[in-house]
C-alpha cells in the first residue's frame, strides 16, 4: 500500500508539474504573439456567424450608386447639381442624420452653389474626408464645411492579413482632433434620443455614450 501511495504521489507530482510547465509554454507562446493568428481566426468565425445572424437594421438606409447609375448618367464622378438633388430628395423623408460617403473637395459642375446652399442649412448632413499619413496624402472634405462638425474621416486600419477587425472614433493631428464620419453619424442620431457624448466619469479620457463607455484597445 505504502508503495502505491508513493506512486500515486508521485503521478500528482508529475502530473501537475507538467500541466505547470505546459501552461508556461503557452503562456509564452501567447506573449510572443505566435498563438494569435489561430485566435484571430476563431474570432473572425464568430464575427461571421453573429453577422449572419442578424437582420438589416431598419433604421439605416443605404442609397449607393451603381454601375447602371454612372451608365445612365454618362460620367462620373456624378455632378453637384445631381448630388445635391438627390440629398433634397432624401432630406424630404426627414433623416436625423444624413452620411454622404463621397469625397467632395473639387467641384464637378455643374451645381456648386446648390450643393453648397444645402450644405450650409442642413447641419445634420456629414461629408465625408480622408485623414492621410505619412505616405498618402489626405482629402479635405468640401471648403464650405472647413472648420465645421459636419466632416467625419474614413480612414480604416487595415491588419496584415488584409482583414480590417479595429475601428477609429478619432484621429489626433496634434493640433487638431478629427471624429469618424460612423462616429459623426451615431452622435446625430443619438442626440435625438437624448444621449451625447461625455466624459467617463471614473476614465474621463474615454468616451461615454448613454450608459456605454467605449475603452480604446490596448496593445
């Protein structure tokens, strides 16, 4: 008997000294990264699987153009006098926000002055600028909304797989802090439901949506 506790001791000892070491090794492998392209992998499945599952938000309406639009039209980019009749049409049906996703810091006339008069009485319409880098040159957003809340970036960070899984809220340009044309969009849709954007009251430096606070990733 006293033979089989000592092997059974035994066995405990090793068998816990090599879940210890095992957990180690992985642990290691996990901080030198090696573990996170299997891990990025099962969070891509349920990325998809949860997106599938879920129906087009009714509150969102999506107005694209379409090769048969540039067809029908005979250029593009489409003229401001287009773009502008088409926002007019949209305006009518009462939208809290309206996003253009379409780089304007030329003038494609005709139509500037109607482009630019819509502009400058709907505020809750957002157009769209790109942020840049150090080696691509960014895209200001239309002159008449310089210096205006109603310019949102859409810069992505694209990972070395190709795959974009982060988004921006804000870009910091040192002397100047941009907010995200998906951020811009959700602030104006929330302030009609009451919710504007504040403080963390225990992390002021994180945003605060309603009982939300979104925290930055961490490396």
């Amino acid at each position: 008997m006293a033979r089989v506790a000592r092997l059974l001791r035994s066995l405990f000892f090793i068998s816990l000294a090599t879940g210890l070491l095992s957990a180690l090794f992985i642990l290691g492998l996990r901080a030198q990264g090696v573990l996170e392209p299997f891990e990025l992998a099962v969070y891509d499945l349920l990325i998809r699987t949860f997106a599938k599952a879920q129906a087009p938000d009714p509150r969102i309406t999506l107005v694209t153009i379409s090769e048969d639009d540039i067809l029908r039209q005979g250029r593009w980019p489409i003229t401001d006098a287009t773009l502008a009749k088409a926002l007019d049409r949209i305006l009518q049906h009462h939208p809290r926000a309206v996003g253009v996703d379409i780089y304007r810091d030329i003038e494609v006339p005709p139509g500037l002055e109607a482009l630019n008069s819509l502009l400058r009485t709907n505020p809750h319409i957002i157009m769209v600028s790109k942020f840049g880098g150090p080696t691509f040159p960014g895209i200001p957003p239309p002159p008449v909304l310089k210096g205006t809340e109603q310019v949102g970036f859409n810069d992505i960070l694209v990972d070395p797989d190709g795959i974009v899984r982060r988004g921006l809220l804000f870009l910091d340009a040192g002397d100047d802090v941009s907010y995200a044309f998906a951020l811009r969009l959700a602030i104006l849709y929330l302030a009609a439901e009451g919710i504007d954007p504040t403080p963390d009251p225990i992390h002021p430096q994180h945003l605060r949506l309603g009982p939300t606070t979104l925290r930055p990733f961490e490396a």
